[in-house]
C-alpha cells in the first residue's frame, strides 16, 4: 500500500550579506518555534505568519569555533548546519534505507542561501555532503549477506538544456529527456558513476562544479539560473532473499526565485520569449495545481511535461517520493518581497501529497519478464519484414507488454527494433556484475587522483591563475599555471591555457615567466585588465593582482611561491573585482551624492543603486560583446536615473539603473529598465547559444531581442517655480534642462502670467499680498513656451526633434507642444490658458510650494509623437483648461458640504498658522526685552553699590567744597547748606530703590508671561495637530466619495 504524506517544509533565515549591511537594512523576520513571521517595511503593523514542519533562525546569534563552524554564541535560537542536517539529511538517509525515493529540494531567491544549505562552503558543510558520507558510514556497520550498490550523477539545467556534469564531452543541444513507464522520466545518456567509498563521491562533486564552471564560461550562462540535481542511486540486494530495494535520492538545488516583477520583464514586448524561467514558472505551475489537488479541487491537468525539471521531478511532487523542501529566505527590509513570495510558495507546497512505496522486486523475476518480452518482439519483427512507417515519437520509449492490442499490432519494424534495444539494455544493466562496474570506475579515479596529485606539485612550484565566478560555490575552481617561459592563453586548442568565453580571442594574450617575473601582453584589440584599469602593452604582475580577459572572465593571479604571504584571499571575491571596475571608471558611492557632509553613513538607497550598479556591470560587457559577435552594431551602457533630479517640490527622486542602447550606424537610442535588460539579456544569450553552436540565428524583427521599435527619450527636465502666480506676479524664466545626470541639455525660455478670464495679462496694480485673498475666487493664468536654445540631442545627429512636456496640479494627463524638427535652437511659442474656478486652499498651496516640472522630450525618425491634442481635458465655456479638481463642480449636495466644511477648516487651520506665528514673534520680542531689562538691572544694581561707596567721599567733598566757599563769600550758615544738600541725596537714593523695586516685578512679570506664552504655544500645537488630523480625515472621506 503507498503510504500517503504530505511534503515536508523547513524555512530557514540567513545572516544579513555585505550588500544588506552596507545598506542599513532591517531585519524583517521572527521565528518562534514552526511559526515564520515577516512584517512589511512600509507597513510594520501589517505582520504575516507561517506555520512550518521547521524553522530555522541562522540570521544571529553564532561564532566560528577554531576549525571555522558557525556554532551557537550560547543561544539555543540559533541553527548550524548541524542542526539542519539531524532535522533534514537523517530524514532522508532513513527514507532511502527504507527503500522509498527521497527528494530534497532548496529554493528561495539569488543569494538566499539555497547553496550554503545544500553543499556548503569550508568547513561549514551542506545537507548534500554529509548525506553521502553519512550513507557509506552506514554501509560499514551492515551486516555480510547484503550487498550495496550506489551510482552517482550530477547535472545541470540551464535553458531548458540538461548538462551531464560528469561527462568530458558535451552534446550540442543537451541531453534528451525519455520517459519509460517503470522508472518515469530520465535522461538518456547520463553518466552514471558507481563509487564504494564518499572519497570518491567528493572528488566527482569537485569534477562536476569545474564543469559547470568551465560551461557556464562556454555557454555564457548565470549559475543562479541554473538548477543542480544531484542523484544517487542506492541499490541494497538482500542475498538470503533474492530481492532489491532501490532507492533513488534526488538533491536538488534550484535556480533563484527572482519575482517576474522584481527581476523587471513584466513590461516587455519578449517577456514570454525566455526559456531560462520556463523550468520554475511551470515548477510553480506544477505545485499550485497539486496544492488544489489536495484541497478537492478538481483540477483537469498538471502541467509536468511542460519543462524538463518538472519532468524530472514527477516522481518527488505528488508521485513516488518522500519529499522534503528548504526555503531559504533573506531577512533584509529590501528583499520582502522575494522573501514574501518564498514564504507563500514554501505555503503551497506543504499543501502536497505524495504515495510513497518501498521499491523492493524480486531481481530474476524482472530479468525473465524482460526475456519474455523480448521473445515477443523478436516474433514480431519477423512477421513485418523490412515493411513499416517511421518512428513517430522517439522520445517515448515504453516496455512492450504496456502497450494497447491496437498499438502492438500498428508497430512497424523499427520501432520494435527500438523496443528490442532498450530491453536488451535493461537486462544487460541488471545482469552485469557490480565488481566489474566498479573496476572500471577505478582506472578513472587513479587518473583523477594522479591529476589532483600533479596540480597540488605545480602550485608549490609555479604561478597560476585562480578563477573567480560569481557564484561562490564556483570560484576558485579552475586553476591556470604558468609556467617557465612563454604561454598563450586564447580559445584555440594550441594554447598552452586554453579559455572560453565572451569576448576571448583564438589567441588572446600572452603570460611570460621568466627571472621570477610573471608579465601579460595582450593581442591587438583583446581585452585585459588588470587591477582594474585596462592594459594594452606589456604588463608585470604582482602576487594577489586582479585579471580580466575578454568580456568577464576573471582571475586571481597567484604569484611564485617567494612572494606569497598568508593574507587571506577570500576577500578577492566577484563583488571586490566588479568594486574595483566601477573605481576605476569614476563610479562610486561619493559620485551618488550618498555620502551627506554632516553624516559618515551614506543612504540605504544610494547604496542599493550602487550595488546594482557593480552588478550590471559585467552583464553589460557580455551583451556588448554578444552585439559585436552577432554584428547587430548595437552599444550598451550604464546610466543612473535620477542621478540629479528632484520632484515638483524639490525632493530628491529615487535612483535607479538604466541602460542606454545606442545603434552605432543610425544613432537612434533606446533606454531599458534594469528589469528589461535583464529579461533581453536572457534571450540574447539563447540567440548567442545558437551561433556559438552553427545554427542559424535569423529571426524575424518581432522577435529579436536586440531590436524595439523606435521610440522617444526623455532627455533631462527643468524647475519653474510657481510661487510667483500666487501673488499674482508675471515670471519670465531662462533656466537650463538638465538630464538625470545634472548635465545641461538645453535652456528653455517660459513665461508664467497671471490674467484675467478675457486673457489680458495682470499688471502690477493686480499684484496681491495674501495668496488667500484668492481663495474661493477664480484663478486664470497661462504658461508660454517662447524657445528651447542648444539643444545637444539636435546637434548629435540628423533626423531627430523634440517636444515639451509639462503636468499642472490635478490635470489627468501632460500637455506636450507641437512637435519641432532639426532646429538646434527651435522656437516654440505655444501658450496655454489654465483656470481654477474656485481656488483651494491645496491649489494656492500647491502654486506657493511646487515647482512646475518641465520635460524634454526626444524624438527620432520612425517614432510616435507625443499627443499634444487637448483630447480628455474639462474646458471652461471660455476654451480655457479647468484644473484644480473640476469634478467637485458636478458632485452632489453632500459632497458640496463636505467641501465647505474643509474650506472652513482650512480656513481654521490658515488663522491659526498666522495667530502661531504671532505667537512666536512676540515670544521673540518679549525675550530680548527681558535680556534688555536684565542688563540694565545689573548696571543699576552695581551703579547703586557705587554710588554707596562714595557717598562719605561726596559728603566730605562738599563739606570741604562748603567751607572754602564760606571762607571766600559772605554766605549764611554753610551748616544749613550742607543739611539740603543732604536731604537731596537721600530723596534720590529712595528714589533709585523704588526703581530698582519696580524693575524687579517687571522683570518677574516678564518671566511669568513667557511661562503663560509656552504653554499657551503648546496648548496651540496640539489644537493644530488635532485640526490637521480631522482636516486629513475630512479629505479622505471626501476622496472616497467623490470615488464612489
């Protein structure tokens, strides 16, 4: 009986890259127990939960022990590849010992961490390594009267094609996929090695990835497009019995999860072209529906054979399988939407159910049923002669006695021919002897021991090259020695290092060895950089030296054992020699603008853009270098969007990547999305695929991807401000167009004038102090578009015109002027009449804040213009453009209250933004009045203290003063002088300290006023804030209506 179960379901969250940390990202993950929570970004209110078999937390909480695992920091939250392995390898060891088919698949975006779970890197090994040592370990301890027989196998899908990564040839187009109704799907061909101990098993793995390594160089393919089955097939023959269990284990580590929106392609004519995403759109496909399955749904078809992976993995998704699958999420804020997606397709996937069975038969049963068979066949064939049709459908090769009466008796004699074949086949690898299987694997394992032997001795004697590759389960795979005297490096078999790749010549370059110095001359016309900056004469290298050659193929340079040290090379990764290009071509974060003079950390988003930017970069070289090849005289190039561009009130916009496309002969540019680009670089390497392999690579325009239909380009923009038509203010401006790079395209001359509905232009008697004073009235202005001087896209080429653009407030659309042709300096001359026929509060606010963003358009010959029609557009009686929400005009009576309630509120709120800012001038005043009476509180105080200090000195001086005047003039009695004068001096004492008195409450009723005045400004605050929350709310209701 099959035992029904579902698919089992682990998530698992990595540490943040180096990307994620230099971006500032936030972590948007939480785990308890099975439960996986993400929170949205925009919205950390908004939280989704997951429940899963498993969760995994790997994003904190870890150190490297002395033999480099990541263990535990003394939190138990924490999983290694330990853990990982007890939950999921040991499942699958036991199903496979059992005798059921067992499948492991990882899945989750680029970068994910799908790879690190499954293989590993250094000492932190992967699910797929220990499952096979863990399995000849087992084998060991078994008891004597079984035997044990495992094959290894190793491939890669890329583009719908299957690579036998084993195999020292490859087939041209693939391998073909058959189907066989007693093993299903597989692949014809396939190299199939036998191995008795996982030494052997590890050297095949490290042979498959300098395959894939060297094919992904050929076939100018992305390793994180490609999936990677590995398949080991355990055979376990009970002697005593006469019977065989066999297991097959499937590790399968699939392609990136790239959402379709997010990679870009949603928006492009040939977004259906690429194969390269058939194998996981229709895997998706394939899970969606068995999830409906599981549901009851009932569902008519289950599109296994619409790619080959889904074809390959019928068995392991609703089929003979125990299956198990490990999402693999980033935590980063920036990738929630990929992360989102995997957390909801790891959802659907659980849904399914598989019906597991021991595969256990009797072997001399199965090797007479197949005699018997054969027998038939061969009656057969004598019966037909040399009569018969041809083959209808070679790939469907099914064992003669399950075919229909009608079928067997419609036979003609090659096709049981090739029935007769395939079970002779059967028998044939059922009946040969394991022993000798594993003898002649043998002599190929010597030769590969003695190879590894050979190039471990070659390193500890001269310098190589150590390739770099993306992906880092690929890196430093290859290795390219340089040894005494001259070696060409080139695609031609002669050359001592023989390189394939885009861009790499038959003879590309030459590396000379001799006195200890390693130089690289490149030919005439080949690429190669060094360190960055591209080389074309003789040129030393030095230890650890970073070398590209072609378009992207990329080397370590490791120099003479003398000068190497123990620097650690893992930080010469892909990332770091990508870094040093961009450096070297004058691109870096600074250039961004993302470093800010007061802060030393740079923005998030500037940072992203760059990453990006290093990213693109080598895709670009290989797509230029595609274009030359295939000679469709095609440039590409980088730009950043936005890189000095703000919106309608100044605000810097969000940067992104572009890339311009240039056709070389005719001039006509083209710019994509980053997404866009991506998509076409897919299907341009399909076209490539087919060159390199002699096919012919005509293809009709439409679907060609290095061909668009001619369009228009958006050239750079320019700031009017507005501010002058709140004030009733004529502007005449003269302002640059600058492109997204802040570079000057043009000068547009424009003039924005206010005027009346008969359109005579306001004069300076018209001019208001208030923009409110216009609130509820009608508002008539026009905008002029007088000329548009030195314009660089007219000067670069013939054939091309331009046209203007610009949007006011709530208008539905842009308005565009008539279209001007090859006229370097074009006069425009269009003028435009707006009216507001009941001003706003948000249209005045509007003209005082907002710039109006005007747009430079580039047309070339064969495009379609701009509509500059005024089709769409509310007109007054007048003829003039109606703007500032027209519709309100025609709502109903409760939509007019409404919006009578907001005027009044923002009525409301306009008087008390003025009454706030009378507050605060006043508070202004009153503070430096009290710093005044301060100081002249001091001065009188100090003032008081002197003058008591010299009052005895006074009196002494005017008593001596008194008598010299009585000794010289008949005066009466100085004594009665000298009393008055007394008496004065004391009156003006008490009068300065009724002064003093005075100051002083003043001073402390200064200080209580200003008390009074701060919370009177907080209580105003809040009162504000309160009114801006009901004004807001009132919009809102008021939208939603007039929606409605």
């Amino acid at each position: 009986m099959p035992n029904v179960d579902s698919v089992k379901v682990a998530v698992r969250v990595r540490p943040f890259s180096q990307r994620e940390k230099d971006a500032g990202s936030k972590c948007v993950i939480s785990m308890n127990s099975n439960s996986t929570s993400i929170y949205d970004p925009r919205n950390p209110g908004h939280t989704k939960t997951f429940t899963f078999d498993l969760a995994y937390w790997s994003h904190s909480g870890f150190l490297k022990d002395e033999n480099g695992m990541l263990v535990s920091a003394g939190s138990n939250s924490y999983a290694g590849q330990r853990e990982v392995f007890h939950d999921l390898g040991e499942g699958v060891l036991e199903n496979a010992w059992q005798g059921y088919n067992a499948t492991l698949l990882a899945y989750g975006q680029t970068g994910s961490g799908k790879s690190y779970s499954m293989i590993g890197y250094g000492a932190n090994r992967g699910i797929v390594p220990v499952v096979c040592e863990e399995l000849f370990k087992a084998i060991q301890n078994q008891e004597e009267n079984k035997q044990y027989q495992i094959t290894f196998s190793m491939l890669e899908i890329y583009n719908e094609q299957v690579i036998d990564l084993l195999s020292k040839t490859r087939k041209p187009g693939g391998l073909k996929i058959r189907e066989d109704q007693q093993q299903g799907f597989y692949v014809d061909g396939l190299k199939l090695v036998p191995c008795d101990n996982y030494a052997q098993i590890e050297r095949l793995m490290e042979q498959g990835n300098k395959m894939r390594t060297t094919a992904t160089t050929t076939m100018n393919a992305t390793s994180s497009r490609s999936h990677l089955v590995i398949t080991l097939q355990f055979k376990q023959i009970f002697l005593d019995e006469a019977i065989t269990k066999q297991s097959v284990i499937n590790l399968v580590d699939l392609a990136g999860s790239e959402r379709q929106k997010s990679s870009g392609s949603e928006k492009d004519r040939l977004k259906e072209g690429t194969r390269v995403n058939l194998s996981l759109t229709t895997l998706g496909n394939v899970i969606s529906a068995l999830a409906e399955v599981a549901t009851g749904k009932k569902v008519l078809h289950i599109p296994y054979r619409d790619s080959v992976l889904t074809k390959l993995l019928q068995s392991a998704l609703g089929g003979n399988s125990r299956t198990i699958m490990i999402a693999a999420v980033s935590p980063a804020d920036i990738c929630y939407e990929e992360t989102l997606s995997t957390l909801r397709y790891a959802e659907r996937t659980k849904k399914i159910r598989n019906k597991a069975v021991v595969n256990a038969s009797p072997t001399e049963k199965l090797i007479r049923e197949l005699k018997a068979e054969n027998n038939k066949l061969l009656s057969r064939l004598a019966g037909l002669g040399n009569t018969g049709t041809l083959v209808a459908d070679e790939k469907r090769v099914l064992p003669f006695y399950t075919y229909t009466p009608w079928l067997k008796a419609s036979l003609c004699s090659e096709e049981l021919q090739c029935l007769l074949a395939e079970n002779e086949r059967w028998i044939q690898s059922i009946q040969v002897a394991w022993e000798s299987r594993l003898e002649e694997a043998r002599g190929e394992w010597e030769q590969q021991y003695a190879a590894v032997a050979q190039e471990r001795r070659m390193m500890e004697t001269f310098p190589y090259l150590l390739n770099i590759n993306e992906d880092s389960q690929l890196s430093w795979v290859l290795k390219h020695f340089i040894q005494d005297g001259s070696c060409d490096v080139g695609q031609s078999t002669s050359n001592a290092i023989i390189l394939k790749g885009l861009g790499i010549l038959d003879k590309h370059a030459t590396f000379t060895n001799a006195d200890g110095k390693v130089t690289l001359t490149p030919q005439d016309k080949c690429k190669a950089i060094v360190n960055g900056v591209p080389i074309t004469g003789k040129t030393k290298l030095q230890h650890l030296d970073r070398v590209i050659l072609g378009s992207n193929s990329a080397f370590l340079y490791v120099g003479p054992p003398a000068e190497r040290t123990d620097e650690d090379l893992s930080r010469y990764d892909y990332d770091f020699f990508q870094s040093e290009l961009a450096a070297a071509e004058g691109f870096s974060v600074d250039k961004l603008g993302a470093a800010s003079s007061k802060e030393s950390r740079a923005d998030p988003g500037i940072l992203a853009v760059f990453h990006d930017y290093i990213k693109l970069m080598p895709l670009v070289a290989e797509v230029n270098q595609m274009s030359e090849e295939l000679k469709k005289d095609l440039t590409f190039e980088l730009k950043v969007k936005n890189l000095a561009s703000s919106d309608s009130r100044g605000y810097d916009l969000q940067k992104e990547i572009i890339v311009k496309v240039t056709h070389v002969t005719t001039n006509q540019v083209w710019v994509w999305s980053k997404a866009k680009f991506i998509n076409r670089k897919f299907l341009m390497e399909e076209l490539y695929q087919r060159f390199q392999e002699g096919e012919d690579t005509r293809v009709n325009q439409d679907s060609d991807p290095f061909w668009d239909p001619v369009e228009v380009v958006h050239l750079g923009s320019a700031h009017i401000w507005l501010q002058s038509l709140a004030y009733c203010v004529q502007l005449e401006e003269q302002t640059e167009v600058l492109n997204s790079e802040g570079l000057e395209e043009a000068v547009v001359l424009i003039n924005l004038s206010p005027c009346s509905r008969d359109r005579r232009i306001l004069g300076e008697d018209d001019m208001i102090i208030d923009p409110l004073e216009l609130l509820g009235r009608r508002v008539d202005f026009q905008i002029h578009i007088v000329e548009c001087l030195g314009v660089k896209w007219l000067q670069d080429a013939v054939g091309r015109g331009i046209q203007i653009g610009y949007r006011v407030y709530d208008l539905p659309r842009s308005l565009y002027t008539k279209p001007v042709w090859k006229n370097v300096n074009p006069k425009i001359e269009e003028t435009v009449h707006f009216s507001a026929l009941n001003a706003s509060y948000e249209f005045l606010n509007y003209l005082q804040k907002n710039a109006l963003i005007v747009d430079l358009w580039g047309l070339q010959e064969g495009c379609t213009e701009m509509d500059y029609s005024l089709n769409g557009l509310l007109l007054t009686p007048e003829g003039t453009i109606m703007i500032d929400n027209p519709k309100a005009l025609m709502a109903n009576d409760a939509a007019l209250n409404t919006a009578n309630h907001m005027s009044k509120l923002y009525r409301k709120l306009l008087h008390m933004e003025e009454e706030t800012e009378l507050l605060r001038e006043i508070n202004r005043a009153l503070r430096e009045e009290n710093l005044l009476l301060k100081d002249k509180l001091k001065w009188d105080t100090s003032h008081h203290k002197k003058m008591k200090s010299e009052s005895p000195k006074m009196m002494k001086q005017s008593l001596s003063l008194r008598e010299s005047e009585a000794m010289h003039s008949p005066r009466t009695s100085c004594d009665a002088e000298f009393a008055k004068a007394l008496k004065i001096f004391y009156q003006n004492m008490n009068v300065q300290e009724d002064n003093l008195q005075i100051l002083r409450l003043f001073t402390e009723r200064q200080s209580q006023l200003i008390n009074d005045f701060g919370k009177q400004l907080e209580s105003t605050i809040c009162k504000l804030k309160s009114d801006v929350a009901a004004i807001v709310k009132k919009k809102r209701e008021y939208t939603a209506y007039s929606k409605s």
